[in-house]
C-alpha cells in the first residue's frame, strides 16, 4: 500500500491516537465483564484480568514494531498485505472489519441492559431497535463530516466516562481487603470457557492502526500509543473488576452489575450516573470505531481488494462516506440480531486470528523492508522472542472458541472473500 492518491487528511495529533487506542479497548467491556468472569472464576477474575493484559503486552509491542515500519493507511491490512500478498492483506483487514462490527454490536447491546431500567421503553422491541439506529446513524453522520470532528466526539466521550470509573475505583478501594486475594484456582475448562471473555477486554487497539494515514508522525505516535495505552487500560480493568468482587462477592453469580456496585457505594445517585457513564463510554468506543474502521475499507478500495464503492470520498468533507455508512448499518443489523457474549467471542475470534497473521508477518518484514525502515523502527528487546511468546498464546485462544462462533466468523470471510473476487476481476478487466 501507498498513499499515493489518497485524498485523506493526515488530522489526528499523537494525543488522538492514543484515544483512538482507549477506546478501542474500553467500551461496554469495562461494565459487563467483571461480573460475567467473576460469575466463574470468582476472586480469581481480576487476576486473570492481569494475567490476559501481560499476554496482550506482548502483542502490543509487536504490533509497535510493526506501526513503526509505515505510515500509510491500513494497520494489519498492510502488514499481512507486504509480507504475503494481496490475498493475505485483504484477509486480516475483512477479519479486523468484522472484529469491530461485531465488538461495536456487543457494545450497544450492553447499552439497553443499563438502560433498560431506567427507560424502559428501549428495553425491547421497537423501541429499542429505534434506539440503536439513532446512536448508529448519529455516528454515521458526524464522521462523514470529518475526521477532526470524529476524533474531537472521541475525546468528549473519553472524559464522560473516564471520570464516573475514576471515582469509582477512588471510593471503592475502600472495600477491598484480604478477602479479595484469590483462593483456589479454578480448572482448565472454567479458565478456556471464560479465555475469550477475558481477551475481549483487550482487544480493540490494533483499530488505531487503521488510521496511521491520518495521523501525525505515526511511526513516533502509534508505538506509543499501543504501549502505554495497553498498560493503563490494564490497571484500570484490575482496578474495576477487584472492587466489584469486593463489593458485591456473589455479584456474578446473581447478574449484577457495576451499577449495582455504585448503589453500595453511593446509592440511587451514583448508580444513575453510573448507568449513564455506560452510555458515554459505549458512544466514545463507537466514535473512535466510526472513526478507525471505514478507514479500513476504504484502504483495501484504494488497493482494488474491495469494490471501488467502498473507496468512495464525499467531496466536500473528504471523508471515506461509503464506507463509514456501511459500518453503521451493519452495526445496526449485528445489534439486532445476537447477545453480548456471542458478539463478544465472535469479536475477539476474529481480532486473535489477524494477530496470528500479522505476528507470522513481522520476521519477513525484517527480512525484505528498505534498511531506512528498519533504522527508524521500534523493536522489542530479545528479537523474536515476546512475538514467539504471543503467537503460541493466540493459538491457544483460538481452541477455545466455540463452533457457533467459528461458523458466523467463516461465513462472513467467504463473503468478503466474494467481494475481493468481484474487485480482483474487475482490476484485471480495466488491464
């Protein structure tokens, strides 16, 4: 890939990339996973947060590398496209574009369980399907305006539900005292069952990739990013999830959520505002998405692996407008159509298999890049060491999944693989 021709703005500083990472990481995951865990692996669950976030360290600091290798447009679309072809290229970012529909689907439906109570006539229904377009398409139309405009939505939405979490974690470190160490461990199944769960709250930074076309300085900025972002988001999970089995021990057992907590910890007041910060932590994750991933689409277009449609650029704001639309409605469709567990394993399935890809690129990309690419590159220490490391954990996590979640993340690669047949032929037919 090259940017030759592109038509985007390189718009996003190095504070803006790290919030494009953030929110990748942290959106509804932060509210549903600590009692969907703990309801398994009881005090163990905020450990087994730590342990996931050492692994993803090691798949952060490959993915370092390999942002400080380019500056175009495209994150694993790149790397796996350089290493090994077209074909390869297009695969990791139809998987990367799944990921996010299906994560950004999980998200909204997290949404309606907070606010179901408190309104319930988004609770089901027609309501609730009215309610889910309307954050889809308000997305929609604010990224179309601009992507300074998209990553200015991301940092209102990161101090909305930023706050809320650190008075959280600030009142709720009160509770926790020897009680919270973890007692017996639980078994190897309990651990691969809840595997894909615990690795969903991780997964998401490799999204800010997508976007180095339009980031300021990105082979400096991105590798950054990824890294100190990876570990405060980290603490942050750890912090959250050893409260709530401090505070309501039996709380994943009984469904309860961090709403629940904030009603011990502050009452009817806090537990509002908690349901709320929810939604502000849902639509900063779906502003940083909207901002990320048509960026992704629209990158294979240019490359002529997906129909030029999904290239268009509307030509007032010079913003990716096919292909931000398109993410949308498939949020819509995705949100509709399954639960929060479901999506949420499906989106993690398909991220760990582009991480597989892209960490099977990086010893080629050292091997063939221009040697000025490989002067101003990051490396991790120990050659190729903590990327071996990741790559043998992604393996496993694959075996974990289950075959629902194998057959809805196949089924949609053969129809991206369709749709990069259309593109291929019709490139071939112009020559």
């Amino acid at each position: 890939m090259t940017e030759k021709g592109s038509t985007l703005l390189r718009a996003i500083t190095p504070f803006g990339a790290a919030l494009l990472v953030l929110n990748g990481m942290i959106g509804s995951g932060i509210f549903a996973l600590p009692g969907t865990v703990s309801a398994t692996t009881g005090n163990w669950a905020p450990w087994l947060f730590i342990a996931v976030g050492l692994f993803f360290i090691t798949i952060a600091l490959a993915f370092a590398e390999l942002a400080s290798y380019f500056r175009e447009t495209g994150g694993p679309v790149l790397y796996a496209g350089t290493a090994f072809g077209p074909l390869a290229g297009f695969t990791a970012g139809w998987l990367l574009w799944l990921g996010r529909v299906t994560a950004m689907a999980a998200n909204l439906n997290v949404v309606v369980i907070y606010l179901g109570p408190v309104w319930p006539a988004i609770a089901d229904g027609m309501g609730r399907i009215a309610f889910v377009a309307a954050a889809s398409a308000l997305l929609v139309i604010a990224n179309i305006v601009g992507v300074k405009q998209g990553v200015r939505a991301v940092a209102i939405f990161t101090v909305l539900k930023l706050a809320p979490l650190f008075l959280l974690v600030a009142v709720g470190l009160t509770y926790v005292g020897v009680d919270a160490m973890p007692g017996p461990a639980p078994s190897l199944g309990t651990l691969g069952t809840a595997a894909l769960l615990l690795i969903y709250a991780f997964v998401g930074f490799e999204a800010a990739l997508v976007t180095a076309g339009e980031t300021k300085n990105p082979r400096h900025s991105l590798p950054r990013a990824l890294v100190f972002t990876m570990i405060a988001t980290g603490l942050l999970y750890w912090l959250i999830t050893l409260i709530y089995v401090a505070v309501l021990p039996n709380g994943g057992v009984e469904k309860k959520t961090l709403a629940d907590v904030a009603m011990v910890l502050g009452g009817t007041v806090a537990a509002t505002v908690l349901t709320f910060t929810v939604v502000f932590s849902v639509a900063g994750n779906m502003a940083s998405a909207m901002v990320t991933t048509p960026r992704l689409t629209f990158s294979m277009a240019e490359n002529q692996w997906l129909p030029k449609w999904f290239g268009h650029v509307h030509a007032k704001f010079a913003t990716p407008d096919n292909s931000i639309l398109l993410f949308g409605v498939m949020v819509f469709i995705f949100t509709a159509s399954s639960s929060f567990v479901f999506l949420a394993a499906a989106s993690s399935l398909a991220r760990i298999l582009i991480y597989i890809l892209c960490i099977l690129a990086l010893p080629k990309l050292r091997k063939t890049l221009a040697p000025e690419a490989l002067e101003e590159a990051y490396q991790p220490p120990g050659g190729m060491l903590i990327p071996g490391v990741a790559l043998i954990l992604c393996l496993w996590a694959c075996t974990q999944a289950a075959l629902n979640t194998w057959a809805l993340v196949a089924g949609i690669v053969a129809v991206g693989l369709g749709l990069y047949g259309l593109a291929r032929q019709a490139a071939n037919a112009k020559t």
